[in-house]
C-alpha cells in the first residue's frame, strides 16, 4: 500500500476533531465547531482557480450540501422511529400498550424477580419501541408495582436503565438506526456489524448489571439505600391504574395488545430465520427497517380507527406529530455533527465537495495504521476512550460517525478485523452517552425521572459496574480482531 501524503486540509480535519474533544472535555455543544469545520473544509478544498469570493460561495454550498447529505443518510432511520413512536402513542391513547406490559406484573412477587422483570420487559421493549418510549410505558406501569415487592427506587432505576438505554439501544438488533450509521461511516454492510454489536452489548450490559446487582445488594443490607415504605412508588402509581381503569372503555384494545406484540416479535423472528436458514431472503438493513416503519404505520391508522372511529382522521394527526417531535429532538442536533464527520469517509466527501476529494478521516487513519502495523490491543483501547470522550456530549447517537468513520479508517490501515473496531467503538459510545455515565444525557434524565431517583445518582451508581463492562469487552475485541 502507498504511503499517505497528508494535505493541508487532513490537517484542518483533525484540529477541528480535537476542538470537537475539548468542547466534549468542557460539557459544551459540538455544532458550532462541526458546521465551522465544514466551512473551512469547503474554503480549503476548491480546486478552481478563481477568487476569494468562488471560494466563499463554494464553502458555503459546502455546508449546506453536508447537512443535506447527513439528513440524507439519516432520514430513514429518523422515519422508522417517528412511526414506532407515533404507533405507541396510538396504542397508548387506546389502552393496549398498558394491557401489552400488564402480565408482566404477575411475575413480580419480590425484590428479586421484580428487577430482573423490570430489566426483561424494558429489553424487550426498548428493542421494537427504542428506550425513551419504551420507559414512559414501562417504567410509568411497572415500577410502581416494583417498588411495592420490595425493589428500591434506585435498583428500578438501575433495571430499566441498563437495560433500555444500555443493551438494546447500543446493539439496536432490530431498528437497526445505531448500526447503520456506524456501518455507513465505516464503510461495512450492516449485517456484517450486527452480530459483533449484540455480542458486545450483552457482555457489557450482563457485566454490569451483575456487578450493579451486588453493590445494590450490599448497600441495601448496609442501610445505605433505604428499602421501600408501603407509600412509595404511589407518585406514578394512581396515574398507571388510572389508565388501567380506562382499558375497558377503548375498543379493541385488548385485541391491539395481543396483535401488536404478536406481529412484531412474529417479524423479528423471520428476521432471524431467514438470516440463518435463507440469506437469500434474509431482510436485513433498509428492508428490516422498511418492513418495521410499514407494520407500524398500518398499526397506527387501524389502532387510531378502533379507538377514535370518525374522530380518527383528525386524532390521527395528533399522534402522528408526537411521533417525528420525539424524532426530531433526538436527531435535529446529530445532523450538523454528523455532516463532518462524514466527510472523513472518501464516499461521503466527494458527494459533498466532488469527485477526488479525500476521505480526510480515512486517509488519517490509514496513515497511522501504516505506523503502527496490526497493534490491536493499541486500536481497541485507542477507540473506547474515543467513545467514552464523545459519548461524553450526552447523544449516544453523535460520536458514532465519528468512531465509525475511524474504525473503518484504523483496521483497515493496519489489516484488522472493521467490524470489530467499529462494534466496539458503538457499543461505547452508547453505553456512555446514551444515558449509563452521562448525568446530562436524556437517558439517564428519563429512567431517574420516571423511577423518582436523581439521575446523577444514577450515573453514580452506574459508574463502576459500567466501565467494567467496557474494559471486558475491549479486551475481548482486542482477542477477535
């Protein structure tokens, strides 16, 4: 492989990243350096001869067709989730999403099981719902009824937060928005991606929990954390049996409650089916994301029509505009971000600033994986403190074009294992600002919040059993690359 001649403008690239760091270091936004960065990318990057002002107007273009191109590669996933929510929000409205998570309430008849109760549903739900959503349905019905077996708030809090905002939004096996843009920024299929991502997800979030389960277990036997009084979990209780109490005056929302979750759980199993058994066929990637945001819709308009019937053309609305809302905050500040970062993958940056333009990052990474040859251990430890300092912004979705675009750059520099790197590099990133070590994060605001507790309690509690769940798989990615 030819030696990297690193331009003028690579330099730029990464003075920007490190401004980037610093902003991350001192708890501030990172837009301005991102779209100042683009600017000066742009300015630096013409290759006509004409005069300061062509340069000008070139640059400008340059930033709005970069978050053209970023709102481009995230649309899709910003759509599924829009549907997903405005389809829970229908369901709520009805009823059934209350009746979904109701027999989960007979399996908790202690401390024990109702945590590991807590942790499951929320799984499970913050797999097909994405976690936010997922914690107002579980967390507002469940929790409370925790608390009465016996569980603290704080261990509530605990369940659904590693759980939810842990695991399933860092492996994100079925929406799949995670991993398509970590994959589209290292420049790997997604399926190639996914597997390493659920495996890493699991070991991070298993260790974890297991050693926040005997801290918790400790301090409760300690007194440091206080058991519950017969009182508590009543500030969410009387607003979850009011809903309850309402279940029986929506129709058909029994029905939706069984059909729901039948027909998701029914797609995610031909998913694995097909994967295994018929790659031929197998609905990976845009498929899978399509086919979800189509049973979704189809879910909304029929669910919104059993509840509201000649109503349901104008409730409709309604549901479908707190649905792109919750979308659009999650991913309004990403794009911006985003648009730099890609364009440290040759791909992007030429859909940008023309054919022959450079893979900034790329080139980057390449140069010093040439340095440093098929040092692993160097590239895997390299990225997790990469994920954990953007991570750090409190958007576990931010830093992922960042740690994708470098993990692609990085292994295949130095001959090692992308989809590794790049897994490993995602699984982070979220674990740390998708709300388990990030006080500020809306994770970790939302699982605290609906549990009673201080998130920076929270955060504090997740601190240690977290970290050791990222050094375990770090060294475990070191050992598969």
């Amino acid at each position: 492989m030819d030696q990297i001649q690193l331009t003028f403008s690579h330099w730029i690239y990464l003075l920007v990243v490190l401004s980037i760091f610093v902003s991350i270091g001192f708890r501030r936004g990172v837009i301005v350096p991102s779209l100042i960065g683009i600017f000066i990318l742009g300015f630096s990057a013409y290759k006509d001869s004409g005069s300061f002002l062509d340069m000008g107007i070139f640059a400008v273009q340059v930033v709005y067709n970069a978050l053209l191109n970023a709102g481009h590669e995230l649309f899709d996933i910003m759509l599924v989730i829009a549907l997903m929510a405005s389809m829970l929000k229908a369901l709520q409205f009805q009823g059934a999403a209350q009746i979904m998570v109701s027999p989960m309430k007979k399996l908790m008849i202690g401390p024990k099981s109702a945590f590991f109760v807590l942790a499951l549903t929320m799984y499970i739900a913050a797999v097909f719902f994405w976690p936010t959503p997922a914690v107002a349905l579980v967390g507002t019905i469940l929790i409370p009824v925790a608390i009465r077996c016996g569980l603290p708030a704080m261990a509530g809090a605990v369940a659904v937060n590693l759980s939810g905002h842990g695991m399933a939004l860092a492996a994100d096996p079925v929406i799949q928005g995670a991993t398509r843009l970590t994959s589209s920024s290292a420049g790997i299929e997604t399926n190639n991606l996914l597997p390493y991502t659920i495996l890493f997800s699991l070991i991070c979030g298993l260790t974890a929990m297991s050693i926040a389960i005997f801290t918790l277990r400790r301090d409760v036997k300690a007194g440091i954390i206080p058991l519950p009084s017969a009182t508590d979990g009543s500030f969410v209780g009387d607003a979850s049996e009011a809903l309850e109490e309402d279940d029986g005056n929506k129709p058909y929302a029994r029905f939706f409650a069984i059909l729901v979750p039948v027909i998701l759980i029914s797609i995610a199993l031909l998913m694995i089916y097909r994967g295994i058994f018929d790659p031929e066929n197998a609905i990976r990637g845009g498929d899978a994301t399509s086919l979800l945001g189509g049973v979704a819709t189809i879910f909304l308009v029929l669910s919104t029509f059993a509840s509201c019937g000649r109503e349901c053309l104008d409730q409709i609305s309604t549901h479908i505009r707190d649905g792109f809302f919750f979308a659009i905050r999650i991913f309004a500040p990403i794009i911006p971000i985003a648009g730099f970062f890609l364009l440290g993958n040759p791909e992007h940056a030429a859909q940008v600033m023309g054919e022959g333009t450079p893979g900034y990052l790329f080139d980057v990474g390449n140069y010093i994986g040439q340095s440093i040859g098929d040092a692993g251990w160097m590239l895997g430890f390299g990225i997790t403190i990469i994920g954990l300092l953007t991570g750090m912004d409190g958007s576990g979705f931010s830093g992922l074009p960042l740690v994708g675009s470098l993990a692609g750059a990085l292994a295949n520099g130095a001959g090692l294992k992308v989809e590794v790197l790049a897994a490993l590099g995602q699984v982070v990133t979220i674990f740390t600002g998708g709300g388990t070590l990030v006080a500020w994060a809306f994770g970790a605001c939302a699982d605290a919040g609906i549990a009673g507790v201080r998130p920076v309690d929270l955060v504090r509690r997740n601190f240690v059993p977290v970290l050791s769940g990222i050094i375990v798989i770090t060294i475990v990615a070191t050992f598969l690359m």
